[in-house]
C-alpha cells in the first residue's frame, strides 16, 4: 500500500493534541475491536513497545509496534513520534507530527505505510481506502476527546 497523510487543524495546544494522540491505551476507543496492551513501562520513549490486537477470537490481527523516534512538542517546536511495525502480518511504519497552528491551535499530520503480510498488491487500494477511512476516524475521535 501507498502511504497514506491525513492532516487536521484542531482547537488545541500541541501539547494537549500530542498527549491525546500518543497515550496508546486510548487508541482501543477510537478504533473499533481493538485492545491495546503496553509491553514496557511508563514513560513512553524510544524503545516503547505495545500491542494493538484488533478483531474477534481467532479472527483477530496483532499489530506490533515500537515507537523509534520520541521527540513531543516544545514552545514553538513540533513534535514528531514514529513507530515501527515489528509484528509478523502487520508491517510498516506510521508518523504523528504535532505542530503549532494557527491562533494558538495544532496542525496533526498523520502518516501511514501499512503491509499485511501474504496479501496480494491487488488489494493496496482497498487496504489504502480502509486505512485512510480507519486512520482519519481515529484521529478524529482521539482529537474529539479528553
């Protein structure tokens, strides 16, 4: 699949848009059938790993990441977060970027390069069209709540 970029400008610090977009465990709210489980302790940094298992019984997928590059917002700096996928079926990368906006809010740029190992390339598109779907509403809804 393509990488996919979602951008939103939001009514929020960088601080407060960072930490609602990089507390892992709130990512199981914002993406249906999905558990989250965090393998190493606080503080998130590089070298943080966690688990986000998304599906029903044996239906369900391992996507396990590893966050590579830890850098939160400071005054006027972004901040840039990149995770590695390190699972056996889900692979690839994903970036959340956190920068001042205008009027004292956020511009988030999500990015995305999303595997699923054994499928076919016939199915980037619809995986990409998913992905973009499934990434954009939880973005949405992790921005949307405290």
């Amino acid at each position: 699949m393509p990488p996919i970029s979602l951008t939103r400008t939001v009514p929020l610090p960088p601080d407060e848009a960072w930490r609602r977009l990089t507390e892992w465990p709130r990512h199981a709210g914002a993406v249906p059938l999905t558990r989250i489980r965090v393998l190493t302790p606080p503080p998130t940094r590089a070298g943080t790993r966690f688990v986000a298992r998304s599906g029903l019984g044996p239906f369900a997928v391992d996507d396990v990441m590893e966050v590579t590059l830890w850098r939160p917002p400071t005054g006027n700096t972004g901040g840039l977060c990149r995770l590695e996928k390190r699972g056996r079926v889900v692979l690839g990368w994903a970036e959340i970027e956190v920068r001042p906006g205008p009027g004292g809010r956020s511009r988030v740029v999500w990015r995305e390069e999303l595997r699923v190992a054994l499928l076919p390339r016939v199915f980037d598109g619809a995986l990409e069209r998913a992905s973009r779907l499934l990434f954009g509403r939880a973005a949405d809804r992790l921005l949307e709540r405290p």
